[in-house]
C-alpha cells in the first residue's frame, strides 16, 4: 500500500478512535436462559447479526455445558459455557441483557443487572404490567416469589415497537410482549386508535404451533398427544387476557375495554395466526378503506405488512422471519370486521421482537439483522 | 334336536319368515363415488355394519377397477368392480343409494333413482337447500349443470340427525350436511332454540384437517404446502355460510340471522373444531345452566356428547368416530357464550352420518355399526 | 312363548348350564397401567370386545382417579377406579392380567399374581429372554431392581403368536414383544426359517411414529422437538438387537446371527416401517417366489398379510388396526432381498398383540375383538 | 476527507476500475422455472446474496406473472415478470442462468443458452450422466423428447462441490445433482475413496420430506395422505440408482458396484436422511478412526460437517440451511459401518447447491450467501 494513504490512516484513525471503535465492535450481549427456544432463538439471530455479539450466556439447568454441547447444530455459535447468572459477572461481559426466564424469575435478577447500569429486554411477563398489583392478579397463584420493583414495573417499557419505538429507544428495561398480544395487538390496535369498531365483543381466536409452549417436557406438548389434533384451551380467563385488555386500552386510546380470547393448540412446531373479529361502528365500512387504514399505521415499519385485498396470511409466509402479515376483511351482511395476523411465534413473538427492540435501543435500523423472507415451503 | 322344539319352530317360522329374511339379510347399499374420501369411509363403515351390505360399487375414473386394487388396505372390503353408475344396474342391485359425487354430479342421478324405488343418502350440496334458487346463487358460478328438479330440492330432507330425526325416517331422499355446517350447527342450534343469544354478532371460527378438501389433487393441500402452516381462506362468503344461515333460522326456530363464518386450514389429516362466539341475551347467565341447556338437548342423541365444565374438546378425542363432542364455557366480562365442537370430518362430517341416516330410514337404532370411542393418541 | 319350547328350554338350559354361562359371561380382565398408552389401548380394545371385560384397573401415578376422569375421550369405558396394584385384588376381581408397566415393575409384580393362578400378559420386557442374564446385560444398567425369578424367565412364553401360537394357548405367563422386534421379526423369521439368506449382512431400518417412546413428558418426543424431524437413534447398540437375535435365531430355527438394527424417530404420532435387508442365498430367487413362501407362511394367520408384488405398504394402511402388511422385493443386481413391514405400534406392536395373545390362551379366534381395517385416510 | 487520501484514491481508483466495478456489480442470473420450489429457494437465496442478483424470471405456466403476485410472501423479491424462456431474451439479461425445469425440458434450452455464451447450472437430470443412452435407459420410458446432445452431456461437469470443486469452477455447463443422490454419494464417497468397504452388499436407506416430490399437484403427496404415515416406494430400480452407482465408482475411484437404493416418504414438509450401511474390509475398524477419515475429507468444505462419534443428525438441525450433517457409527458384532447424512432437500439438495456451484464458477467463496445455521426449532 503507498505511503500516502498508511500515513494518512494512522493520523485520521487516532483521530477518531473512539467512535470508529465503537461503530466497529459490536454490542456486548448477555443471554440468560439460553438452553429454552427464546434464548437459541436469540443465540441464532446475534450470531448473524452484525453489531451485536453474544458474550455471556447465563442459565441454571444447562451450567457448564459448552454452548456446542448444548446446540450441535449451531456449532459455529459463540464458544461460551453457560455460566450461572451472577450479576458481576453479566455486567463485567456485557452491555446489554436478554433475559428468557420463566415467569417470577427475571424479576429477580432484572433490578440488579439494572442497577450495574446494564440495559435489560425481558422476554418474561415480569414486566409487562406497569401496575405490579396486575401482574400479582394474574400471576400470582402460579409463581411464590416476594416482588418488590414495583417501580420498575411503572418504568418498563411495553416493548411493542410499532407502537412505542420511541420509549423503546431510551428505555433501560423493556417488558417484551409474547406471541399472542402480539398477534392479537398487530391485528387489533389499528381498529382501536381509528376508532373504527365498537369496544363490546371483541373476539380475538388464536392458533398456535406447540413451541409456543417453550421446550420443557410436558405430556400435552408431546408430538403423540398434540400430533393430529386441534383443542382450545384457557378459554376462561387465558393469563394474556388481563395484558391485552390494559395494552388495547392504552396503546389503542380506546376507553376500557373487554376481550373474548380463545387460544388453540395447533400440530405445527412454529406458527401463529389470530383471527380478530369487531363490530364496525360504520357497518359497511368498505374493505379498501380499513386495509388502506391499516397500511398507513404500518407504513414506517419494516417488520409489518398488509397483504392486498383479498389474500389471507399463512403462518408459512412468515415462518423463521421477524414479520407479520396482517389481511383486513369485512363482512356487509354482519357490520362485522375481520383482521387476521400471522407471524413466528418463535422470533416476532419473542426473540425477533427482542432484537427489534435491541436495535431500537441501540439506534440501529430496527430491523437491522433479522430476516423478512422466509423459505417457502 | 328335541321334536317339539323343531315343530315348534318350523311353524313359527313359515308365520314369521318374510320379517325373519328381512331382518337377518343385510340391508343392499349402493355407494356411488367409491374411490373418493366419503366412497371410502362408507364402504369401511358399511363392511362392518350388522345389517348393512355394498352390493354395487359406482364411479366414474376408477370405473373397471376392483375395489381390493383400488383399497390395498380394505381387502376384506367388497370384492366388486366399480361400474358405470347406471340408474338400472343400481336399481337391480341395491335398495338404497349413497351418492359421495361433486355438486352438480348428485343431481344428474337422484332423481332417476328415485323413480325407481330407491331411497338416497345424497352427501353433496345439491339438495341441502329447498329452494333451487339459494343452490343456484351458492353454487351455480362453479357447476354448469342445468337443473330441474326443484320439487325434489323442496322435499329433500336435511341429514343432520340430531335436529331432523323422524323426517330422516321417512325420507326418499336424504341431503346430509358436510363437516362444517354440521360441527356449527350442533354448536348454534342450542343456543337458538334456547332463545339464549342474540341473533347479530355470531361468530363461527372453524378449524379443519386437509383432508375435508377431498381426495383430489390441489396444490394448496399438498402436504409441503400445508404442512406446518395455518391460514384462514373463503373469508368473504364461503359457501357453506348460506347453508348454514338458513338451518339456523329453520331448525334453530329463530328469526332469519346472518353468520360470520371463517375456515382456517389446519396440518392436520382428519379433524374439525370450530368455536362458536354469541352474545347472551343474559349476559351473566351461569355456564352450568348453558351446559345443562346442551346436555338436555342431546340426552337422547347417542353420536353427541356435552363435555363436563372446563374441559374442552379436542379433535383427536373423536377421530374415527362417528362421535361429537360439545363444551360450553361464557366470559361474563363480555357476556359471551363460547360453545366449541370437535367432530371428525369424514366421519360424522361426512360418511359416518350418511350411514346414521341409513340406519333411522331403515328403523335401526341410530349408532348401529358406527365408532362411538377412539383410539387415542 | 309356547310351553313345548319353553319347557325344552329349560331343561336343556339346566343341562348346559356351565358351559353356557361361561360362553356368556366374559373373561374378566385386570389392566395395571393403565394411564400410559399400553393400558389405554388395552381398555379399549376389551371395552368392544365380545368376550372380554376389564374390571380392575391398576396403576401408580393415576391412582384413585376415576378412568372416565383420566380419559374423557373413552366416556362409555370401564366406570372403576385406579386401583394400586394389590395382589389379592387383582385376584379377587380378574381371571387375567395385563401388565403394562415399566421395564423391572413387571417382575415385581408377575410372580405373585401367577401363585395366586392368574394369567399374566406383560408387556415390558422382563420376561423376553428365557436367561435372565441376558436380561441383566440388555437392562440391568437402566432398571435398578432384584429378581429372583429366573425360572419364570424360563417359563414365559414369547407372545408373536405367528410364531408360538400353541405356547401361547396353553401360557400362563406371555411376554408380549413390543413394535420394534415384531415388526422386524414378521419380516425376517419367513427367510431365516426357510434358509433363503446369509446370516451374515442383515440390515433392520426401522421408522417408528413417537407414540412408541411412551406418554412420560421427554423433551425429545415433544411436537417441537420431533415435528418436522427425523433422526436416527440407538446406532450403536439399541436394547432391541440382542432379543431379536435371540428370537431371529430360536424361531427362525437359524444358527446364532448378528443384526444391525438402527430405529429412526419419524414426525407422526402411530406407525411402524422396518425395511429388511439380507444377501439371498440364492441371488437370482425371483420375487414371485419369494412372495409366495411369505404367504404361505402367513395363510392361516389373520392379522398379517403379505402385499402383491410390487405394493408397497405404507404405515396408513395399517394405522388403528391389529394387521401387518409385508411386501417383498429383490434386486436381481445385487442379490438382496428387502422386506417391507409395516404395523401400527400400539397395536400389531404393544396392545392388540397382548389382545391376540389372551384370545389364543382363552380358545378364542385369534383376531376376536380386533380391528383389521383401517379408516384411510 | 483530507487531501492526501482522496488524491490517492482517486488514482488508484482509475488503476482497478474494470475490476472494482466487475467486484461492485452483482452477476446477473437468470432463473428457469420460477414458480416451482427449485426456483422459488434459488430466487430467495440470491435475493439475499451480496454478489448475485435476479435479473430475468422465466416460466411456462405462469407466464406473465408478476413475482410478487406468484409469492406474495417474498415481496421485496426482483419485482419481475415471468417470461417465455426466449434464449435471446435470457443472453440480453443474464451472465448466468440456472434452469429448474422437469426432465426432458432442460435439454431443449441448455444448448441454445451455452451457444449464446451464457453458463448454465442444470437442476434437472438430463446433463447427470456423461453417457446420453444412460440417461436415456433411466429416464427414455418418461421423457418423450429427441435428444441430440451427447456432446454437452459429455462435457457437463457433475454439480457436487465437495468432490467436483475445481471442474465446477471452469465448466460452462454444471448439472447439479438432487437431494437422494447428494446425500448418499456424501455418505458413501469418503469409504470408496478410502477403500474401506467392500463393494458388495452396500444399502442406501433414505427418508424425505414430501417437498422433494415437487409442487406439482399429485394425490400421493397430499397432505391427507401422506401425513401420519411412511412408506418406501422405488423399491424395484428408482431411477436414481444408476446416476449413484456411476457417479460412486468415478468420484469413488473404486471399481464399478451395484447399491441397494430404498427412498421412503416421510410426513414432513422438508429434510431427507440417508442411513449408509456397507461391510467393512477391517471388520473391527475403530469408528474413531472412520470418523477421522471423514472429517479429513471434509475439512476444507463449508458446507459438510462430521458430528461427534455418537451424535446422530436431524434433519431439523440442518432445515432450511446449505449444510449437510454427517455421522459414522460402526457394529463391531458385524463388521458394519453406518453412516447417516442429512441435508434440507431443497437446500443442499437442490438450489443451495445450485448457488454453492455459481459461486465456484465466479471465483467466490464457496458459501457466500448461504445459510449455514438452522433457527431451531
């Protein structure tokens, strides 16, 4: 190389050191819970991604295991142990946290990683209630564990980026949503902040593969018993219901409103579709103007989209990517409105939804990293 | 033998023999249609039914072939060759008919088979409405077939046992409703008659397995197409909604109502759910009561079950059966009633009621030879 | 009824009498395990078979639980109890027993009920191998329980009645194979008895559905984990090798033989495939030959049917049924032969041959009570 | 910027511009066939390659259609028109042109398409075997079509990268091979090339997803029938049988053999597993070092991976990647050796190959662009 230019590179390089250094190191990324699907999830998606690196990861069953152990078919993946989740030790590797811990535990940790300054995405539903009381209603009788943050659950933020990018980007705790006020707030929110259908009886009928259920052996998620079959399930009172009601009500500007939710188990691993159906306030409301209405709400981001007029979302479509398929249909004989919504329960239902944000927070393209396209079939 | 007993007999029997023969020879079936799903599953139910006999195999494309070459896995089934559907040959070999043949096809046949003095379980759409003129606005864009038998559509009886028993006893001919009208119905009818919900806002959200798509070749039923996907479809005015508004109306003993009707796809063989959303007229009326209704209405209904409160139906519980099974549950937040029926589509959504049919025309009782229990997983 | 008849009747009643009400009443028979798939299975096959009756219901973990409770789905099943498994009750309410427990409970429990003279059907593999050393090295390191039963070791007999019918009718102790040795034993025992291949070479792949694996909740099995998958497991030594050659060798009147044996782990919920390899003694036998001496080995054997050259047999065809289909081919390039088998594995594979085995001890038709056809698709 | 750099630049610049614009520029690939899964993964794959890029879409039956009609779930796909595959049109568009057309049709474009200078990579059989009549003795009875190119048959180069790097990266003409020979010839190829086994005896067992049947509507393929069951089928000569045994005993270096190919059709949408068995010339060669054997072979080859000893591979560990999984176990007891190889059927055993090969023929690293780790689940 000539003279010029190595010279030249030497001066302007120390000249902007910093900067260069910190636009070409990744993010420092600890991952908590790595052995569930939420934390191979997130493993996969910052292996690829381009500025953000796993540097930790943390778990309690899975302790000592070499990451290569724990996934063969992710041998190129971060050559890490999975170390317990000590605090100290968290914040001296990593910048950030993505907790993926069973409900009642992240609580536990999140206040102490916060307080070694250390940014936290929450895919638990520790954080998702801004009112701690909500979260002891619905959660309560399901996990014995003494919360005190009820000042970080006013602070989290609900971490749906369509709708709160901005309080996303600046946050240090974000309270991601799962795969069903996901799906079902895509699919409803657009209705809600338009004003468009009425608040009484709202259905919202889920379906969903069985990794949604995450990776601990249970006998119903077992491939002989779920295998060929479709069953509803939680139809009185699903824990989300309580999330979504709250969620609906502040993100769609709506008054206090109340949901039908009914989830199904589908024979599928990944996947979920919600069909969403509401009472028009303008019964004949005609369907090019409610999908026009619904592309303008999502015109910004790169991980929504509203199919034409007429074609239904398969979850096929957006197997293994990070977005969501969104179709509007209304019935003129009922005033009805019919919005379904598919997306991966695995990635925009959780882990791609916490890269989403991760970016955001880091003041990354939001979707910087995550793949849009699936492979078809 | 004792010579009483023998002299006895022999006298009792000259008196009794017409009823004896009657009773012991097997009812003569023709089943038109055979290499298709419905032929199939009739011809497998009907071979092991007391008092039922195939005794005459129609079709069209598999005309010449033996049955055991075109069913490898029946062949203890009928040693026959499937043969033009000739309404003489049919006539002479067979006391009644069931026709398994696309829209359009059933009603080139039936009426000849009819003037000849056969009784018909037809398991198309062509006789499911009385008037001509609703058929012709359902289904005429997709069959071109002139028709002309609109006294017949007007006498027809509608197959669905549970709600039209003795008019299916005394039927000519029987239209029995597929697999989504009655999984719906059994869901709706309840209610209706009940006067329990309100007549705007019913919502039915149906799941069903590929194999209610026939056993033609479609792209969109491969499995590599269908396999781990789900995806709503016929949005927008299927045509089974029609059917069903008017049965509602009709058996239901209600006003006229208009449904929202939506299918969704599901990777899965055999299997239908569908999940039934109403407005109570009293909104915080106890489910118990709701339950009490349904158990009421199907006590004397062998084929429908009303599953106990908080347990909810799945497909598999009823595949290979000709069973139905029915849960009932209400959100008193909403003041909604959810009613959820899982039935299996070929079975009691298809073949397994055409041969319940049979056995009330011919005053057998109505489960005879028909799977009431599965194997499961 | 006229006197002469009546009055015959009862004298003739009176002289028959034992025999009669024995062919009247049926067998009573005690299932233990009945929560897992065996005992299900086993419920419901005796649950509509003419002679049998299940009255105890023995278990662990269900203990207490009221069968209609534990399988919602099998409503008109036995109204018992699960019971523990006490001797003295058995004894008290059943002729026969069924045990369907885990490898090493079956030993605890067959000595004691066969002194109090009931027949025992086990399922597990305690009483597989006439040594009970040979058990020690296949089990020993798994299941942590002292026997001292090795003359009853001795005594059990191997329950594939194809092959031991006359044993079996006379048992007092039958030790049912599971689904991988009879499937792979149904296609090698008609070659090894008629000394047309090499003992040298023998390949089994065998396919299993995941029901096989049980319905204890294991990550491996789950939908998640084993949908959209398939895998080898057990290369290297699976616990079935050693039994098969045992009985390859025994009933296939061979000399000692070695098997690669490799189980694959398939993304469906019931069914068996083995594909069986061996070098032909004679390389250019031709199929038709081959194809006839299987049927004749299996012409007076109802549950197993050999497929016209050429077709092929696809675990459908068998699914909910007690029946094996095998084809035959050869490669005239290579002098192979290859068997095709294939069964449902909770049936032909686990429960129906336990059903098929009490039939032979009780004198009946071997395939009383058992599904030969299946419902396709 | 500062003087002395962008001086310098600009010089240096105008010295590699040809080869910085070539380097800049993407390659312009046309794709054949566009709307069948071959086409449709080889348009997804270079949508997201640095270096490639879709300029021309050529079709039959969907001429005319816009792409992101015919996959509205790859919108940000080339927003081309399908077109008649005119070779004028193709030479005007594209540098490259991959043709993922049925059998037969190939052969009539490739011709005209080399002659006008473009290279071509063939997914179809027709350029697979060196010899013309070989091909015409497999595929003569299918394809009806005169075929008079024995000299490019000649001259194509057999697409497999791991054994044909360096003719692939010169050829004009590059006929990659499908998912069944792949994988075995994967498995097989290190024991040929080592002299390891013995060339009799070999067995191919191999599982695939439905998808490798194409996406064409065919009734065995349906959901309905597939799903829930497995089946072999081309037991008797499958018609890539030939093609293996050819390509093993060139690419093998061994002398010419005979293989035992059984495919069998699994119930999953995509994946294929080839269970390998062959007697060893060592019976008691330790796996340890078979294994090493294999990892030697594949030690500079990206996209083939040797597991640990006693680590069995998933179809699901590579799904919807260009990497295939291999693992060698051995039977001591027989002599045998087993090796399994899985790969995504559609990926390296189709259009990942197909890229694989492009990026040899320009020169680039061998798996640019290719996905190599799967999202598990």
């Amino acid at each position: 190389m000539a003279d010029g230019c190595s010279r030249l590179t030497s001066r302007r390089f120390l000249a902007i050191f910093p900067q260069a250094v910190s636009a070409l190191l990744p993010h420092r990324v600890a991952v908590i819970g790595a052995s569930g699907y939420g934390g191979l999830q997130t493993v996969r998606l910052i292996q690829v991604h381009p500025q953000l690196r796993v540097t930790f990861l943390g778990g309690h069953s899975s302790v000592g295991s070499r990451w290569r152990k724990l996934a063969p078919f992710l041998e190129t993946g971060p050559d890490l142990h999975v170390a317990p989740p000590d605090p100290d030790a968290i914040a001296a590797a990593a910048d950030l946290v993505v907790l993926s811990l069973p409900n009642g535990r992240a609580s536990a940790l999140a206040p102490v990683l916060l307080e070694r300054g250390l940014r936290v995405v929450d895919l638990s539903a520790d954080y998702r209630f801004a009112d701690l009381e909500d979260w002891r209603q619905v959660y309560g009788h399901q996990v014995t564990v003494e919360r005190s943050d009820a000042d970080l659950c006013g602070e989290a933020v609900y971490g749906l980026p369509e709708f709160n990018r901005q309080a996303i980007a600046t946050a240090r705790l974000v309270a991601c949503p799962g795969c069903f006020p996901t799906t079902s707030l895509l699919a409803l929110l657009p209705l809600l902040q338009g004003g468009l259908i009425l608040p009484e009886g709202i259905v919202i009928d889920a379906k969903t593969g069985t990794s949604g259920g995450g990776r601990e052996a249970r006998q119903h998620l077992l491939l002989a018993e779920a295998g060929e079959a479709v069953a509803p399930y939680g139809v009185e009172g699903h824990r989300h219901t309580r999330e979504m009601e709250i969620q609906a009500a502040t993100l769609g500007r709506s008054g206090p409103l109340r949901l039908q939710f009914t989830p199904h188990l589908l024979p599928m691993v990944r996947g979920l579709l919600a069909t969403v159906y509401g009472q028009l306030r303008v019964p004949d409301c005609p369907t090019a103007q409610l999908a026009s209405h619904f592309r303008d709400t999502y015109r910004d981001h790169p991980c929504v989209d509203v199919l034409p007029v007429g074609v239904y979302p398969s979850t096929k479509w957006v197997r293994q990517t990070n977005r969501a398929l969104l179709s509007v249909a209304t019935n003129p004989h009922t005033g009805q409105v019919i919005v379904m919504a598919a997306l991966d329960n695995l990635l925009k239902g959780q882990a791609g939804q916490a890269v989403q944000c991760l970016n955001l927070m880091l003041g990354l393209p939001e979707a910087t990293g995550l793949p849009l396209e699936p492979f078809y079939p």
